[in-house]
C-alpha cells in the first residue's frame, strides 16, 4: 500500500507590506496549527507569507523577523511534534 505525502511545505518565505523578504526557511515561521490571518500580522503587519513544495533557494535561510510567542510558540509546537514522533517509533 502507497502512503500519502506529508501535508507541508519545502520553503517559508515571509514578505513585508513593502514586497521585500524577511524570512526564508524550510522552517515555517508561524504556528501552522492557526488560522495564519491570525499569526502572520504578529510577525509581519501587511506581509504574505509564501510557501511551496520546491526548497530551492531555501538553502540559505534568512531571518529579519522579530523574536516573538508566535515564533517560540511555533518551535515549541515543533519540538513537541517530533519528540512524539521519536517516542511513537521506540
């Protein structure tokens, strides 16, 4: 039997309401768990936040957001996710 693909993305790439990048990561830099009407004004007031399924360009990441919950919140998220993951296969 074939498994699905994972439902994420390969690239992050954050825009301020001037069109320029400030964030770009394999890393998504919200808690993807929220509506990101509700997260992505917290990090980037009048930005976009764009993400696709290719990681090219995500090489090199780049950060120019601040440190906010949003984003510590989204980490910890993260971090919890994949220790249960590790936990799940032991």
């Amino acid at each position: 039997m074939a498994c699905a693909p994972a439902a994420w993305a390969a690239c992050y790439v954050v825009y301020d309401n001037a069109q320029q990048v400030v964030y770009r990561s394999q890393t998504p830099p919200v808690d993807l768990s929220k509506p990101l009407h509700e997260t992505l004004p917290g990090i980037a007031p009048g930005g976009a936040l764009v993400f696709s399924l290719g990681n090219s360009g995500c090489e090199r990441e780049f950060n120019r957001l601040p440190a906010t919950d949003t984003l510590r919140h989204g980490a910890a998220q993260r971090t919890r996710t994949a220790a249960s993951r590790r936990l799940k296969r032991s």
